[in-house]
C-alpha cells in the first residue's frame, strides 16, 4: 500500500486545459438537439428511455412546474437524496430540493462553489462518500438562466454552461498502465468511498472531482507503485478530463430540463452566472438514489 497527496502544479497540461474549457467564454456544441417543449406531466418516459439508454435526459418544459411536481417527476426516477450539508441549508426546499442560485462571487471554497458565478471544476456528484450515498441521477431545472454578462463595449458574453464529459471517453484516452492504477486508488478519508475508476454495467465509471488547487489525499494498493506514479496518473486522468473534444453543454433556458447519470458523465460549469440587476441565473436540483445503485459493489 502507498499513500500520498495530489498536489496540481501550475506547469501540469489540464491546468490550461481547464481554464481554455471553463474560462474562455467559448459556447461548447450541445450534447443533442432539445425536444420541443412538452407539459411535464410527459416528460416521464422519455426521461427515463434516454437515461437508460445513454445517460442523459435533455429537453424542455412548457412551463416549469411547482416544487411539488419537480420533485413527484424525481421520484418515478428513484429514492431523492436529502440535502444535509449545512452550507447549503439557505437554499434548499423540502429537504431535497436545491436552488442552485448565484449569488457569491467567484471562489475557491468548494462548497460555495455551485452558488458562485465562476467556473466549477469537473467531477462526479458525491466523489468522497461511499456508491450507496453517491446519487446515480442528477436532475436539473432552469427557472432562470440569468441575463449575460456584458463587457465594457457592449459585448454580450456566452452565461454559464453545464459542461459534460463522457466518462467512457476519459477512459479511453488513458494507458492500461494508469487505469491499472486509478482502480486500485481510493481518496484517503474515514468513508469508505469506492476506488477512482470501477466498473459498473460493464462500463468504465469515475468517482472523482478535480480539487483545483487543493491537495487530494489518497491511498493505493497499487503493486510496485510509487507515490510520484500513482500521482502522474492522477494528472493523467485530469487533462483526459479537460482535454475531452469536443467537450458538450447543456445551454439553459426557461423549462429546460437536464437529468444526467452520474456513472456516465463527469459534469461542471463553465463560468459567466454573473448576475444583473432584476435577473440572476436560477437552476433546482434533485439527487436521486437507484436501488440498482445502492446495491453496487
Ligand atoms: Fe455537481
């Protein structure tokens, strides 16, 4: 067993990469053509034919319903996932139901980080908790996608995307080498949090969230690794993850709708929730929790 800690340097490959992904106001293509509009009461089976069958749900809502009947819509999908963490208590609504509004500025405090209006790094939801406590879906709701922010001359600048990274692609852009290591690799915490890559399905699966400039701390059974491989695989992973091209985003208007399976996408934000006067970007969330999932190994 070898342990150590991440630490990005500034001369690593992702750390351009990243800030040419999240920062440089380029508008990604969408992942697929939004359907037109429908009520929400027939969003239902299309969510689930399109998760099941390649992990994202994208389409739009005639008008956005009640917090009652978003969170009704969560669960034909599976158990929702109570939102705990005290940071966060501001925003949330029935227990279960996150505002995901911006109203901090930019931040490197992880936890305000989905209410600030910068980037937010790649990961996978939950990353330090264990499969049982990681959601499998991720629903999102746009009540307001917020006015662009506009430069000095009058330039209106792309608002914030949600960026989605297919796993199976990260996947496949690693040596056997570093996969080898990433499945025996764990982040080191009291949790019992599953190794970085598994499999679930049959299909290559990451939990892991890029730290930015925070130390990730992890242990590994790697046979015969040292420390400084089990750390190039790490950077290795992370430009795989930002160098994804063409990397995709879900473009938010009023009623639409993004459910994404947290086993096939790592997902983030690019910056640009800068907020105006009478108009500040406005997403709800739900987590949800699949019996399939919990029973994971
Ligand atoms: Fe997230």
């Amino acid at each position: 067993m070898v342990q150590g800690a991440f630490v990005e340097r500034d001369s690593d490959p992702h750390v351009a990469l990243r800030s040419s992904l999240l920062d440089s106001g380029r508008r990604l293509p969408s992942p697929r053509e939004t359907v037109p509009p429908v009520p929400p009461g027939e969003v239902v089976a299309d969510t689930v034919r399109q998760l099941d069958s390649d992990g994202l749900f994208l389409g739009a809502l005639d008008t956005t319903p009640v917090d009652d009947d978003f969170i009704a819509l969560g669960k034909t999908l599976g158990e929702l996932i109570p939102e705990t963490d005290p940071a966060v208590q501001d925003h949330v609504s029935q227990e279960v139901l996150l505002n995901l509004v911006s109203v901090h500025p930019e931040t490197d405090d992880a936890s305000l980080q989905p209410f600030a209006t910068g980037a937010l790094t790649l990961h996978s939801e939950g990353s330090g908790r264990p499969v049982a406590g990681q959601p499998r879906y991720i629903v999102l709701m746009c009540c307001d996608p917020g006015k662009p922010a506009v430069t000095a001359d009058g330039r209106e600048l792309v608002p914030a995307q949600t960026v989605l990274v297919p796993m199976a692609e990260v996947h496949e852009a690693l040596t056997p080498a570093e996969r080898d290591i990433l499945r025996v690799t764990r982040y080191r915490t009291d949790q019992s949090v599953p190794t970085v890559l598994r499999e679930v399905d049959g299909r290559p699966v990451f939990s892991f969230r890029d730290f930015g400039t925070a130390a990730l701390h992890w242990v590994s059974d790697a046979r015969g690794a040292t420390e400084s491989d089990v750390n190039d695989a790490f950077r290795a992973l992370l430009a795989a993850m930002y160098a994804h091209e063409p990397a995709r985003a879900v473009h938010w208007a009023h009623g639409t709708v993004a459910a994404i399976d947290n086993t096939y996408f790592f997902h983030g934000r690019t910056s640009g929730a800068a907020h105006q006067p009478g108009s500040r970007r406005h997403l709800k969330r739900l987590r949800i929790r699949t019996a399939r999932h919990t029973g994971e190994r």
